[in-house]
C-alpha cells in the first residue's frame, strides 16, 4: 500500500499492466446476447503447440532478473557509454508549485485509492437505472415467441454502456428502476459469430431489474485507520493516514518533475545496446506468452486471433513505450555509475523492506528474482537523492 512515484525499471511496469484485451471467456449461459467472445480457436488449442512450433518457447524460463547483475545494474553494459547526462542532473531546479499538494488533493487520493480498496457493494432499488451503473437482471430471450438456447439468465451482472451485449440492449434498460419488468427489443447482428442461426433476427428479451449494485466506500475514522491502514504503516489516525499521503504525493509530484526534466535534457546514443533491446523486448512480450500458453496457443498465435498479426507486429506497435523503458534503466544507471551507488547485498537489506512496505519481501524476490528487486531498489534510491538535492522556483 505504500505510495511510490512512478520511476520503476519497465519489465514489471510493461509485463503487470498490459493485459490483452479480449482474452477471458463469458460463461456461455450468460454472454448469448453478447458479441464478445475468448480468441478464435482457443477451444481446440490444445494441439496448436504440438503442431506448431513456436519460436517464443524459451520465454517459458524468462526471468526479470535476466537482464540485471548483482547490483541492479543492466547485465554487462556501461550506461555511461550510451547516456550523455546534463551538467545539473544532481542539483535541478523545479518548476514553481511542484511541491505543493492541496487537501482536496489528499482527500480525492485516499477516496479513489485507499478506501476504495475497501469497497463494499450496496443493492440500490429507489432510483432508476442510469448509464455506467452496474445492474443486476433476468431476462428471457425469444425470436418469434420462441425461446432460444443460452438466451437467458438470472442475477446477470451488467455494466450499462460497457458494450458487452448486443447493440441497444444496454441502452433500454436505462431509465428503468428496480423492481420493473419489461421488454427489450433487438435486432442480432448479421452475421453473428456466437450464434449463426440468430444472424440478422430481431428477439424480445422479457426482462427484469432486480437491483443497482453500487460501490460504496467505507467511512474513514481513526478506528477505521486503526484496523485497516496500521498493519502496513503503522498509522493510527485520519491525521496520520493525511499526512502520510500529503508528503507521498508531494514525493510523487517531485519525482515526475525530476525524471521529466532529466529525460528532456539526457541524450541518448543513436544505437542503444542490443543485449538492453532483447530483454526489455522478452519483458514485455512474457506477459502475452503466458497467457497464451494458459490457452495452448503459440504466442504467434495468440496475438493474431486478438487482433494482430503476429507478436512481431505487436513489438513494433509498442515500440516507443518499450524504447522508453529502456530509456529509462539506462539514465537512472547512468546516474548511478557517476555518483559510484551500487545496490549490492547490504543496501538491499538496508532499504527493501522499505520500498515495499512490508518485512517480508520473499514473495517479490520468488516472482522476479533478487537482481531485478535490486535495479528496483537502487532507482529509489537514486530517487531520493535526486529530490532531496532539488530545488523548486519561487511563485
């Protein structure tokens, strides 16, 4: 639960937040009015590797930890020798306001981060149904007064707007309120993949709104803060809790501005080394492999039947936000060799169990490897040094 500014190494960030959309199933009973469905072909994968061979295979063993050495730096490479720094990186100067934080600021924070995750859903039933709202129904399909298989549910939670049923469906149960049942009339797409049969008919839903699920938040008190917050921050009180986030965010909000202005005024080498290239390339496709593999797919495969044409495509369609990552390893290690930091056994025993806020770190270190939690690690330190060392413009 510890704030952190955003300057990681970018295999965890890639590899955690790109999730390939379009890849979960719908339990069939549920989903026939909608037109979203698992990638074509995963239903008779199981022989696709043993027909196909893939040549992303050796991501099975892939590591975070393959690219970095004992201390947090990229496995024999100089940054220094592909990194050229401003004159100032150590003493920068910050736009005027970068250190200030409003309490509407601390307060928005801890609603849409913190207590969120705390959320528990409430059934509304005294309002009518709106866009964006979660509503729970039943409903009943039909085309000529006839039902039809898998065109019925109950206590079906849907999103209004989310587009996971057909077109019009969500729309009209929209200004309905709890309790109501009513009709709901749509024409099936032509042609329609989940169900050929229903290309191109109009069908009846006999629907029923049972409730609008709503998210709401837990109420902050000390005592909130007490049971919730204090096993990972020792915080005790809202006061506490505020002044905490007050002081992360103003650390975030520096950070950003440190990172941003040395990334602005850092160049780079034309040629960035190769070794850097091929694994942040392996970081970020490992997540896509493993998720084809859960499929039996090859990641060839896999990628295609999502909407591209092969893994390379999707490489080079995200080839500036890796490029950035790389970036982004090769300045805090540049950094890094020029102030002669190193994050070796007895600094990450120093600072780990800060950085993530917890004393047991053995998790993080079984799921990426102790050199990768080391680069993580060494560029918070860094961070640090970097802001402590800023000064930021007068208004």
């Amino acid at each position: 639960m510890k704030l952190k500014h955003s300057i990681r190494a970018g295999a965890l960030m890639l590899a955690l937040s790109m999730v390939l959309a379009g890849c979960s199933d719908k339990d069939e009973s549920q989903s026939a009015t909608s037109e979203t469905s698992s990638p074509e072909g995963a239903e008779t994968s199981e022989t696709a590797t043993a027909e196909t061979a893939d040549p992303y295979a050796y991501l099975a063993t892939f590591s975070f930890s393959d690219g970095f050495d004992e201390n947090g730096y990229l496995k024999g490479v100089k940054a220094l020798d592909y990194v050229t720094l401003p004159e100032d990186y150590n003493s920068l100067t910050l736009p005027a306001g970068t250190d200030t934080v409003t309490d509407e600021d601390v307060d928005s924070y801890i609603e849409s981060n913190i207590l969120s995750n705390f959320a528990t859903d409430e059934q509304v039933t005294d309002r009518a149904a709106e866009m964006g709202d979660t509503v729970n129904i039943d409903y009943v399909g039909s085309v000529d007064g006839v039902e039809f298989d898998g065109g019925s549910a109950q206590g079906y939670d849907l999103t209004l707007g989310s587009g996971s049923f057909i077109d019009d469906f969500e729309d009209q149960i929209a200004g309905h309120t709890p309790g109501e049942t009513f009709n709901v009339e749509v024409t099936f797409p032509d042609p329609y993949q989940n169900n050929p049969d229903l290309a191109g008919k109009d069908a009846v839903f006999v629907t029923t709104l049972n409730y609008i699920s709503e998210s709401v938040n837990p109420e902050l008190t000390d005592s909130w803060v007490a049971e919730n917050i204090n096993p990972y921050l020792q915080l005790t009180t809202v006061d506490g809790l505020k002044s905490y986030v007050h002081d992360s965010l103003v650390k975030s909000s520096m950070s950003s501005a440190v990172y941003n202005q040395l990334v602005e005024n850092t160049t780079f080498a034309d040629e960035l080394p190769e070794s850097v290239t091929s694994y942040f390339n392996d970081s970020f496709l490992y997540s896509y492999y493993m998720y084809a593999a859960n499929y039996g797919m090859t990641l060839d495969d896999f990628v295609s039947a999502a909407g591209y044409g092969s893994a390379a495509d999707l490489l080079s369609a995200a080839s500036s936000s890796i490029e950035s990552s790389m970036k982004q390893a090769l300045l805090m290690q540049a950094i890094a060799e020029k102030e002669g930091i190193v994050c070796d056994d007895a600094a990450l025993d120093a600072n780990v169990n800060d950085f993530f806020s917890t004393d047991d770190t053995s998790s993080y270190i079984e799921n990426y490897g102790e050199n990768y939690i080391k680069t993580n690690v060494l560029q918070d330190m860094l961070m640090n040094q970097l802001v402590a060392n800023a000064t930021v413009a007068a208004t």
